[in-house]
C-alpha cells in the first residue's frame, strides 16, 4: 500500500476513538474515583490495533513470506522504537534525580525496549492497580508488550490464511481459527482474572482475544459488507455513550466491563465506516490531533504523574501544569521523533532498517545500565531507606535480626534460634519477649534501646503469621493453628520467669479487620493471658497503628523538592476514623485480666492524634515508618522512655 493509497484509506474517526481511549485512560490514573474504569481505554486500543494492523497488511502485496514479514516488522519498528527510546531513557534519568531506589522501574524501562515489560510485571506479581505500580514509571508500558507479542505470532497467522499474498484468497479460515482462539484466550481470561489477577492483566495469551476482534473486524466487514449495513439502524450517538458508561463502571465489575468495552468498541469502529450523522463529533480537527499523538500522549502521561508523586504530588491545583507538560512532551515528541523517523526511509535495505531498531534499542539498554550505576550521583536529595541502604529489624551488634528472629511460616523455633535471638538482662531488669508477626520484629529499635538500658530482650516472630491461640478461652486446653506457634509457646513456657513481660505485636488489618478478628481472636488472648498468669508472666498487647498508602517512604520524607507529596493523600493515615474505632475496639474486646496490658504506641509516634499522623518525625526529619504499616528502627526507638514509664507504673520494674 502506499502513501497515497493509506491516505485514501484513512478514517479520521478512527483517531477519535483513539482520543477517547488516551483520555479515559489518563483521567482514571490521575483519579480513580472519577472514572473507575477509565482503565479500559487500553483495550480500546487493542481492538483498535487488531483493525488497523490487518486493515494495513490486507492493502499490501507481497511476493514471497520473507518480504511480507520483512515489510510489515520496518513499519512496527519505525513507528514503536524511536519515540519510546527517547520516553524511557530521558524519563529513566529524571526519575534518578528524585528516587534513590530506582531499580524497579529502571528494570521494567529496560524490559520494554524489548517488548516483555508485561511478563517483567508477571514475574514480580504485581498489581497494576495497587500504589507501588503507580510509582513505578515503566507501568503502563505492559500494554506495549502485550501489542509486541501478539506482532510476532499474528502475521504467521495472517498470512497462512492468505492475507497480504499476490493472489490473495478469501481468509474465511482465518476467521475460523481466530475466532477459536480468540474463545480460549477469552475463557481464560476470565478464569484466570479470580484465580491470578496479574496473569490475566499481563499476560498476551489472555489479551489476545481482544486484538483479535478488532483483525475479525475488518475481515468481517470487507467479506460481509452488506450485512453492517443493518449497524444504520442504530445511532452512532447510542453506541458512543453506552461506550462511555461501562467506563464509569464500579471496578468490581471488571471482567463484564472489559467485555463490554471490547465489544462496544468494535461495533462503534464498524458503525462510523458507514454513512452517519454522529461522523461530525468524530472527525473534529482536535479530537483528531489528540488522537493521532496518542501514541506519545499514552507514553508520557504516566511519566508525568509518576515523577509528580515524588515531587509535587498529585491536587487539584496540579492538574494544569500536569496535563500541560503531557500535551508539550507528547507534541514534541510526535512533531520531531515519531512522525518524521516514521516517515523517512531508513535504508533502502530491509533488514538494515531492522537492525538500525535493534541497535538502538540495544543502546538504550546500555545507556539505562549507565544511568542506573551512577544514580547516586544523579540524586539530588536525601537518601532515607528508599534504597534499602539502612538495615532495619536487627538490634546492631548482634545475632537479633529477620534473618534468625523472623521465620517463615512451617519453620519452627529451636533453642538455637531462642540463643541467636535472646539477649541477657543486667541489674536484675526482666525480660522482653516480643512475639507475633512481623508487627512484633518491627519493634526492634525499641528492643535495642531496652537492650542497652539493662533489659533482656527477646524476638519470635513470624513473617506474615499472627500469634495467638485458639480452641475456646481455656487455659488448659487452648491450642495454637501452627507448630511454629506451639514452638514459640514451649520456648516462652520454659524461659519466661516470674516478672519477666511478653509483647504481643499482631498485624490488624485495616481492611480486613471485621473478618479476621472475630471473637475466638480474643477468647485465645485471654486464655493466654490466664495461663501466664499463674507463671507471675505479664502480656502486653500493642494496639494498631495506623496504616499508610505511601510505598516509599521517600515520597514523604522532607526532600527539597517534594513539599507538594509531603501534603498527599498517601503520606496521611488512610481512613484514620475508622483505624481509630478499630483500635478502640481492640481495646475494649480484649481480656480484662491485672496481667494483661493495653500499649499503644499513637500517642508517641503521632502526638497530635491518629488522623494528624505522619511517617517523618518532624523534629528529626527522619522517618517513623518504613512502609505503610511497620514501624522504622529509628520510629520504635522513641518509644523506649514511654514504654519504660509504662510498665513501671504497673509495677513491672525491680524497686
């Protein structure tokens, strides 16, 4: 096909659509709530895809497979490489100026210039929709990949039914054989979406079906054209705004969604190639625009609001410059890399102009390697623990760390471990034993502070295990749900004193608080406590903190160039109300014995209440929290004097 023959075939609505899928796409990432399922415009774009790539190598003869594959990998690589060479190197080395741990998204950067950013996400089980994915900037480049896979298998399939060749024949078997796999690829999507969410994201076997109806589209519509004439029946304006309603869509209802999405778009893409009065709004000269440079618009969007949530972070006053600097960098980028590098003949050669991409990609990856070794040069801020520099849950100087103290569960505590573990009171102070899960290790700052004021100390946790007993309130015949408990039990049986204290630090989940402690929860604390009763054994029971939403800590930390993040949603306590009631819950359920304390830890680490809470001391400037839910050493070390304080004032501490 030529230039002169592609132009005759262009449908300017077309890039409308494309416009509708980059806005929808771009106004759900920068706010969710808006609308929900704004996400979907990726998969109009893959219908879109489908119909466009086999509506190009429909129109083009060639002579042999090798030239039709030939001709068909210049183009995708003419039109994909160069702008998104220039988006992920000059974004990689932005985002080095204000993340100190920028490996994640340095290695997602580098997967995409090789089309397998998706199967990089895969691997990591990542959840598109969860706030590490939202700082990481190389994201949304995963739909890429799925494209770029399902360019390798789609012309073998294209041309085995006869599309492309010289003597063309009528592809009825490709409709066949698509239209199969196409049903496989959608019945697995939507098995696999409740069993493994990031599998039917990520993955090209279970987007294929999506791409395929946009190829069984135009297939459908040049062998069967007289029967999408019936489309005439149904307004143009009646498919655009059911297309527009599925996208406000609750996210529960995703899989329906995407279906519906899918299908509306085609239908939609079918009804405006036939005469209509809705064609006005769909070929308006800026709607048009928008969508031809929705190629770098999708690129750069996620750039901007990714860097945006290390520096400014994301409000209502941002929004201007943000989608400014979308629209300056995308122009940009389509006016002097993507249309002229497109437009230019490479090499009059094929397989140069092949290799020329190759090279380039190569390169990139090079200079992404480059990039990522002297990051620390490139950072222009205060490195906290965003690049896991400074250790934490470990007690410095001695075997007390996660490595020995925080087992996995299925591992049971030996004595070994109780030795690697235990450190030995001085001046007749008792002993701590800190047990539960990793909301126990994390107090770790605060057992070194104990440590060094004559106290033993003791860590027994399991990572991602609450410790507690169940079988009803007897103290006799409680039982635990684990052998890794039961080890833990025996140890405390046979090394806790009279007046030595057991810290209790179990994880509440906030958004799972009502189903997860019920209240055979508190029936076991109780019999727990009555059991260490007659041992002269106190338990102390830390009250939830709050929870956050950030996923660096770096975001929130005090940078000079982050004061806007500092104000964001996710470096304040999410739904500090409703963490509040459940905390005063967990109080008022728990045992009611003289050896069973209540400690909470809020009123030190966020002196100005629950909702005021912030991860960063602001004294110290130095972080409290680490992640959204556990504490930091630095952060469990100021609460050594109140802690102290604490269990003096019940009598635990030697006269």
């Amino acid at each position: 096909m030529s230039d002169s023959t592609a132009a005759a075939h262009y449908r300017p609505e077309i890039d409308a659509l494309r416009a509708l899928a980059v806005v929808a796409v771009i106004v759900n990432h920068f706010n969710k709530d808006i609308l929900p399922s704004g996400y979907l415009g990726v998969d109009m774009f893959f219908v879109i895809s489908g119909f466009v790539i086999t509506s190009s190598l429909a129109g083009r003869s060639s002579q042999n497979f090798g030239d039709f594959l030939a001709g068909f990998y210049v183009r995708r690589i003419k039109r994909i490489i160069p702008p998104l060479v220039l988006f992920v190197v000059l974004t990689g080395a932005l985002l080095c100026l204000f993340n100190p741990g920028p490996g994640e998204s340095m290695r997602t950067g580098v997967s995409a210039l090789f089309g397998v950013s998706n199967l990089y996400l895969l691997k990591g089980s990542t959840d598109y929709f969860a706030v590490a994915a939202e700082i990481n900037v190389f994201t949304h480049t995963w739909s890429l990949g799925v494209e770029e896979q399902f360019y390798l298998l789609f012309p073998l399939l294209l041309w085995w039914a006869g599309v492309g060749r010289v003597t063309a024949s009528r592809p009825v078997r490709l409709m066949w054989v698509t239209g199969a796999l196409s049903l496989v690829s959608l019945a697995s999507f939507i098995y696999l979406y409740q069993v493994s969410q990031p599998t039917a994201y990520f993955s090209m076997p279970t987007r294929f079906w999506e791409l395929a109806v946009g190829s069984m589209l135009f297939v459908s519509m040049k062998e069967f054209g007289p029967h999408f004439r019936l489309l005439q029946t149904v307004p143009a304006y009646l498919l655009a705004i059911s297309l527009l309603a599925v996208l406000f869509t609750p996210f529960q209802f995703a899989v329906p969604a995407t279906v519906a999405v899918v299908m509306l778009t085609a239908l939609l893409i079918a009804r405006l190639g036939l005469p209509n009065d809705a064609l006005g709004i769909f070929t308006q000269k800026w709607v048009v625009n928008i969508g031809l440079i929705s190629y770098s618009l999708y690129l750069w969007h996620w750039a901007v609001l990714s860097l945006s949530r290390w520096t400014i972070g994301i409000h209502w006053w941002t929004v201007p410059f943000q989608v400014a600097a979308m629209l300056l960098l995308a122009i940009a980028s389509y006016r002097y890399v993507e249309t002229p590098l497109r437009r230019s003949e490479w090499s009059p050669l094929r397989w140069r102009s092949i290799t020329y991409g190759v090279s380039a990609t190569v390169c990139a990856a090079g200079i992404m390697t480059g990039i990522f070794l002297v990051r620390g040069w490139l950072y222009t801020g205060e490195n906290y623990m965003g690049a896991s520099l400074q250790q934490e849950n470990l007690i410095e100087g001695t075997s007390v760390d996660q490595t020995n103290c925080m087992l996995a569960p299925g591992n049971s505590f030996t004595e070994s471990n109780f030795e690697a573990c235990h450190l030995t009171a001085r001046d007749g102070k008792p002993t701590i034993f800190f047990v539960g899960s990793s909301h126990a290790m994390h107090l770790a700052g605060l057992g070194q502070e104990l440590h060094e004021r004559g106290f033993g100390v003791v860590f027994m946790t399991t990572q991602g295990h609450n410790f507690y007993p169940e079988g009803g309130a007897d103290p006799e015949t409680f039982e635990f749900k684990s052998t890794q408990d039961r080890a833990i039990f025996s140890i405390l049986e046979s090394h806790a004193v009279p007046g030595s204290v057991v810290v209790i630090g179990n994880r509440y989940f906030q958004d799972g608080y009502e189903k997860e402690f019920v209240g055979s929860y508190f029936e076991g604390l109780s019999a727990l406590a009555r059991r260490f009763e007659r041992k002269g054994v106190t338990v102390v029971h830390i009250l939830p903190l709050p929870e956050f939403q950030f996923h660096d800590i770096n975001q929130c930390a005090h940078q000079w160039f982050n004061a806007g993040m500092r104000r964001a949603g996710i470096c304040l306590p999410k739904d500090p109300l409703t963490r509040l009631r459940q905390s005063k819950d967990v109080e008022a359920r728990s045992p009611r014995s003289e050896n069973f304390l209540q400690y909470d830890p809020v009123k030190v680490l966020c002196p100005s209440g629950m909702a005021e809470c912030y991860p960063v001391n602001p004294t110290s400037k130095l972080p409290t929290f680490r992640n959204g839910d556990h504490l930091s050493n630095y952060g469990a070390s100021l609460l050594v004097d109140d802690f102290i304080e604490f269990i003096g004032r019940h009598g635990l501490l030697p006269p």
